[in-house]
C-alpha cells in the first residue's frame, strides 16, 4: 500500500474518533452550564460510548455490505449535522441526544476506515497498516483534548463543536476523491447504484454474523475482554484529569489541560511498531510488556497531585502500554478471519462498553474518595486485566490464526 495512502487513513481516523472524545476536557464547563452535578457529568461520556456500542453493531458492519466510499460519505455528512445539532443544544437531553449521535457516526467512521484500510492491504503488510491507522485513531483521541482545550478557552465549548462540523465536511470531499474503491466482503445482487437488491435481509444476516462471531471467535471474545478491562482503566484516568486538574493547587484553563493530550501522544506513536512485532509472532511479549506497563503506570500516577513530573511520567507509561495492546489485540483479531467490519465492530464492542464504564465510575469515585480512589480503581482494573491474560494465553487452535492468542 502506498505510504500516501497509509497516511490518509491514519488522519481520516484521528479525525473521525476526536468527535467521540471532545468532551472530556470540556467536562466541568458541561456540567456548569447544563446544572449537572460533577458525579453525574461522566454520563456525557457514557452515552458517547453507549453510541459507539450502537455504531458497532449496526452500523461498521454495513462496510462488509455497502460500497464503502459512499457509505463514509453518508456518514461524514450525518456527524457534521450531529455536531451541530450538539453546538446549538439548549437542555440536557439534547446534549445526551448530540453526544448519542456523535458516538455512533464518530466511531462508525473510524472503525470503518480501519477495516477499509485493512481489507486494502495486503496479508504481510496488514499489521503494520493496521497499526499506522490505530496511531491516527490514538493520535486523534489525545489531540482531541488539546484541540478542544484551546477552541474552548477561545469560543466556548460550542466553538469546539462547531469547529470539528464544518473539519467534517471537508474530510467528507477529501476522502471521496482518494479513497480505493472496494467490493463489499458480502456483495449481495446488485441494483443500480451499487445497492444490494435485497438490502433488509442481507443486513439481518449481516448483523447475525457478528453476533456469530462474538459467540464461536475465541481470539475476539479473550482480546475483545482484554479491551474491556484496558480502556476502562483508560477511561478512568482521562476521565478523572479534568476535575483534578482544573482544583488547587493546578488550576488550569481548559487550553492547559487538552495540552496533556500530548504526553499521551508522544507514548502512543512510540508504540506504533506493536503491529510490526504482531506481525513476526511476538503478540504474547507485547502483551506481557504492555499489561504491565499499565499496572506500574499508576505508582506515579498516584502522586499526580503532588508531583506534576509524576503525572507526566505516568500519562507517558499508560498511553505507551494501552497503545502497544490495541494494536496487537487488533492485529491478532484481524488474522482470525475475512470480514473485517465485523471483527472490528464485534472488538470495539468491548472497547466502548469498558470506555463508557470507567468514565461513569471515575466522576462518581473522583466525587467521593478523590484522587486516591480513582487511582485505586485504575490500579484495580489493571491488575484484573493482566490476570486475565494470564489465564488465558494459552495456544488454542483457531482457523486461520497460527500460535497464542
């Protein structure tokens, strides 16, 4: 694949998947001016991610089905229109609605590009296109508070919102005129247009077969809970920051606070080469170096309130390990069989529920034991998460997946 390509959908990713984290910086003026309390704010990010849940299971399998630069297309131009529609929001329900929307066109988008970009590549290359369009999408979620921190100081929260519609509509013109075109995995008879003839029941039998694959994919069902436990501690922290950052003794304006989005940055393009090392067989010492990395990331991280080079140290370790271990769980996922959609759309399942838990839970704990306890619940997760691995890294014979999962 081109390297133009590879860094077409690396941005186009890291575009898409900053709609879906815009707000956590941005939490405490939410809540001041939505009359939300700060141990309920975190919902913002739960119904984001309750969208994403969404997104993945009805809409990033339609890849598998429609023609693909079309579908980005629709997409594109219904997220520019969600982002809007949460610009001009006057209550809390049509925030929660917004932010809905947002989590499902957002992640729809970035998932589907992951698969488009893996479906483009060729076998011995797929790790390391995978994990050049992942580092756009960890790229995009850490400049996304950096970004949004600076609109916001600017132009208020509304600016951010409005800002990243009209980004959409502009990516929407740059990828229709770049994009490969592909034949969708399940091409179904078509009509004009490119439209399968039987569109309603090739996409029940299309959403059947994710299910199918959560049920008999034991590479999917063991990395997709390895996600779960990740990105909830992820969530935990990221989620968390802004509360602790905005008090004494930091203070810091939301500009200030985005800009720790690029700690995590530079921790998340150095682990981009996990692909690389997936794709030579050594998933299993990524896997071991990254869980605990993750674990030993929260000593520092406890001392954040005291120690500004400790939270540094710490935000660097845990991007560092969470990025080394998505790319390799989707590198192994993506080894496991041909449809692509929805092997990624069946993974991000447990990536958005684990997301939108750890958030709801860090703005409630971070409301009732501080720092302490959200460090406590990182810790905790963290340690559930190697665990895990640990019982389960065992080799088991999967069709088309060779070695330990």
């Amino acid at each position: 694949m081109p390297r133009s390509l590879v860094l077409l959908f690396a941005c186009a990713s890291g575009l898409s998947v900053a709609n879906v984290y815009y707000a956590q910086p941005l939490l405490d003026a939410l809540a001041a001016d939505f009359g939300i309390p700060d141990a309920a704010v975190g919902g913002v990010i739960t119904a984001t991610q309750f969208g994403s849940v969404l997104a993945l299971l009805l809409l990033v399998p339609l890849g598998d089905l429609l023609p693909r630069r079309r579908l980005m297309l629709a997409q594109l131009v219904a997220l520019a229109m969600a982002l809007a529609g949460v610009c001009l929001a006057a209550g809390t329900i049509s925030l929660m609605a917004g932010m809905l929307a947002i989590g499902m066109l957002g992640t729809a988008m970035t998932q589907g590009l992951i698969a488009y970009a893996a479906s483009a590549a060729a076998d011995d290359e797929r790790g390391r296109v995978v994990g050049a369009a992942q580092s756009g999408v960890v790229a995009g979620l850490l400049l996304a508070r950096v970004f949004a921190g600076l609109i916001a100081d600017q132009a208020g929260w509304r600016g951010v919102y409005a800002a990243s519609a009209a980004f959409m509509l502009a990516l929407a013109m740059l990828l229709w005129r770049a994009l490969p075109v592909q034949a969708p995995a399940d091409a179904a008879p078509q009509r004009e247009g490119g439209v399968p003839a039987s569109l309603p029941q090739s996409y029940l039998r299309l959403l059947a077969s994710v299910f199918s694959l959560l049920w008999r994919n034991r590479v999917l069902q063991v990395r997709g809970m390895i996600a779960l436990l990740m990105f909830a501690v992820f969530g935990t922290f990221w989620s968390a920051l802004v509360f602790l950052l905005s008090a004494p003794p930091y203070s810091y304006s939301h500009t200030t606070i985005g800009a720790f989005g690029l700690v995590g940055l530079a921790g998340a393009l150095a682990a981009a080469r996990a692909g690389r090392w997936a794709d030579r067989g050594r998933a299993q010492h990524t896997s071991a170096i990254a869980l605990t990395l993750m674990l030993l990331s929260w000593l520092p991280l406890a001392f954040a309130p005291h120690s500004l080079i400790a939270l540094l140290i710490g935000i660097l370790a845990l991007d560092l390990a969470v990025q080394a271990l998505h790319v390799t769980n989707q590198s192994l996922i993506l080894r496991s069989g041909t449809e692509h959609s929805r092997l990624i759309g069946g993974y991000m399942v447990f990536y958005a529920i684990g997301s939108g838990a750890g958030a709801l839970a860090a703005t409630n704990l971070y409301a009732m034991a501080g720092w302490s306890g959200v460090c406590l619940l990182g810790g905790g997760l963290s340690v559930a998460a190697l665990l895990f691995w640990l019982a389960t890294k065992w080799p088991v014979r999967i069709a088309k997946v060779a070695g330990p999962i």
